[in-house]
C-alpha cells in the first residue's frame, strides 16, 4: 500500500512538474513582420509568398493607394501591380511575403 501510494504521489510530481514547463499559448501568430504596420525594407524581399490577390490587394490599400491593378505575383513570390496615391499618376507598386508595400522609385 505504501509503494502504490509512493508511486502515486512521484507520478503525480511528475505530471506536475511537465504541466508548469508548458508555455502560454499567445493570442496571435508571433510573425512580426505581419503582425506589425511598420514596414521593414526598403525594396520587395524575395520569399514564399502565401498572401492572395485579395490580400495583396487589401495591404496595398492600407497602405494608402487606391485603383490597383494588374496583380501579379512573380517568379520570386512578390506581388507586382499598379496603383496611384492621392489622385496621382498610377505607378508600379509590390507587395513581398512580409507584408511590405514598396512603390518603384
């Protein structure tokens, strides 16, 4: 009775001690780069690209254009199209899998 008892307890330890190394679970996905409006490169950065036009799209209207066109996503993952800014001219415009919105200089 008293090893029954022994093991019941050191199991219990055990589990225990397994329960307390668990980390939180967060509240989102811990991707900075998409998590954040801050853009962090000055050009498209080539990757996997898993946004879809829509998404692309929605990023570059965030990001204050207007009337996008021509959505393609290249060899190199990068989102490629045209929009205009404020009224202006239409320009070329990108959108990498990090969620940087880049204009073509």
């Amino acid at each position: 009775m008293k090893r029954l008892l022994a093991t019941s307890i050191f199991s219990l330890l055990i589990s225990s001690a397994a329960f307390a190394q668990a980390p939180a679970a967060k509240d989102g996905p811990g991707n900075n780069a998409v998590n954040s409006d801050q853009k962090n490169s000055a050009s498209p950065v080539a990757g996997r690209n898993s946004f879809t036009e829509g998404q692309a799209k929605s990023a570059i209207e965030k990001a204050g254009y207007s009337a996008v066109t021509d959505l393609k996503k290249d060899d190199n993952g990068v989102w490629r199209g045209k929009a205009s800014k404020g009224g202006g001219a239409a320009t070329s415009i990108s959108v990498d899998f990090q969620g940087n919105v880049n204009a073509a200089n």
